[in-house]
C-alpha cells in the first residue's frame, strides 16, 4: 500500500484526510521529542555533561509538496532537508559551547570526519575500501567561521528510477532517470526566491542563462562521474553488479 501511494496517489486525499495526515506525523515527532528527552536525562544523570551529543535524521516526509505522500520517492527539499543538532562536552573550548544557529546547509558526510576530528581519531583507510567523502567542519565551528561554501549531492533509487539532486549555492538541479527508457525528466530552482521548490525552471530560458545551467548541468555530470569512478575501486562481492549499477545511475545504462 505504500509503495503504492508513492508511486500513484488516486484519489488525492481530502483535505481533512491530508490534515490527518500531517496531525499524526506531528504527534510522531512530538512523541519522539519526549523519548529523546527521558533518554538524555538518563544519560546525563549517568555521565554529567561530558557527553558528545548529536541528533540528525536520514530524511523528511511529503505530504503532496510535490505530488505524493511518504519518502523515498524523491529528492526535494522538504525530503533532504532535515536537523543537525550538536552538543559537545562541557569540556570542550568556549567556542564550541556558545549556542547558536547557523543556517548554512551542511553535508550529513561531513558529520563522521567532524566527530572524529574532535576525538583526534585518524581514519584509518584500507584499500580496496573508498575514503570518507566529507570533510570536518570541526575547524569553522572552533573559530565561529563561515563554511566554505560546497556542492551538495543527494540522490536515492527507487520505484524503478535513480534520481539525483544538486545544490550550487542557491541553484538545485534534480534529474530523474528511468530504468524503463522512459526520458529523462529535469528540474531546475533557485530557492532564494522558491525555498519550495514548486516552480520549475527548466523550461525558462531566462532563468537558464542567469543561472548558467550549462556550467551547473556540467558540474552535476562532472561530480557523478568521479563518484562512479570512486566506486569503481570497491572490491565488491559482485564487483560487475556493483557498476552497472553506478553507470545506471547516472543514466548511462538502462
């Protein structure tokens, strides 16, 4: 039944049904909310406030933003962009304990590099296994710095596609591709002016130059194709299996 409405929601819910909907996943969040709550005061009574804290999530919900219900459909905003939450011990240097809120968007691969940097733990690679893709933050966080400013990449398969999102500064370009041979399907957004995501600029050729999509369309391919390339190395139980399905998910095989 799930896979179903994310795939094909006929009838639309009602209005009532759709605030039904949303009620019930609020109160899941408020329910959480609490559990977290118990389970930090417990921790805190146990080891004071020497702990490292951090809370994230792997994905938002939709609820007919862009047409359906649940997750793992898509990658638009109200499905990637989720919280960071960091608390480090008391311990830790004056910078890193002054509460504040930074609204730059952050990479969840950069969360590993930063919690083992502030531990002084070295990653320890082993070939034929890939390198950790993100970078610590740890460093800006110190010193209270703007983040150097990096592309974004999203991306998830499923429901018979691969999609793909990537962020340029104020500029997301997604790209849907089908394993059916069914065309590719492009979206283009600024979310200074559309933080909803909800006007596509693909067709605007106006918008196209003044966010010079070719360059971004270019970057996107470029960054897709060292991903493949990185998984390439990986010594896979199924190496063949393993990037036909990379090249499948840039499009290039069906």
């Amino acid at each position: 039944t799930r896979n179903r409405l994310r795939k094909n929601i006929h009838p639309q819910p009602s209005a009532g049904q759709l605030k039904r909907l949303t009620h019930r996943y609020k109160h899941e969040i408020l329910a959480m909310d609490q559990d977290v709550g118990r389970l930090l005061a417990a921790w805190k009574k146990q080891f004071g406030d020497e702990g490292l804290i951090l809370l994230t999530s792997d994905h938002g919900e939709e609820f007919l933003d862009h047409g359906r219900l649940s997750h793992s459909h898509s990658v638009h905003r109200e499905l990637v962009h989720v919280p960071l939450l960091m608390q480090f011990p008391q311990n830790a240097e004056d910078a890193l304990n002054v509460p504040r809120v930074i609204d730059e968007p952050l990479h969840q691969i950069d969360i590993l590099p930063t919690m083992l940097d502030y531990l002084q733990i070295k990653e320890h690679h082993q070939p034929p296994y890939p390198k950790m893709q993100g970078v610590s933050i740890l460093d800006a966080l110190k010193k209270n710095e703007a983040f150097v400013p990096r592309p974004m990449v999203s991306s998830h398969s499923r429901l018979g596609k691969r999609t793909y999102r990537y962020r340029q500064g104020e500029h997301v370009y997604i790209k849907d591709m089908y394993y059916d041979g069914r065309p590719t399907e492009k979206y283009l957004y600024f979310l200074k002016q559309d933080p909803r995501e909800q006007k596509n600029l693909i067709g605007d050729k106006e918008a196209l130059q003044a966010s010079d999509f070719k360059t971004l369309s270019s970057a996107f391919e470029k960054r897709a194709r060292a991903l493949v390339q990185m998984g390439k190395g990986f010594d896979a139980a199924d190496e063949e299996s393993a990037n036909i399905e990379s090249l499948r998910a840039l499009g290039y095989v069906h």
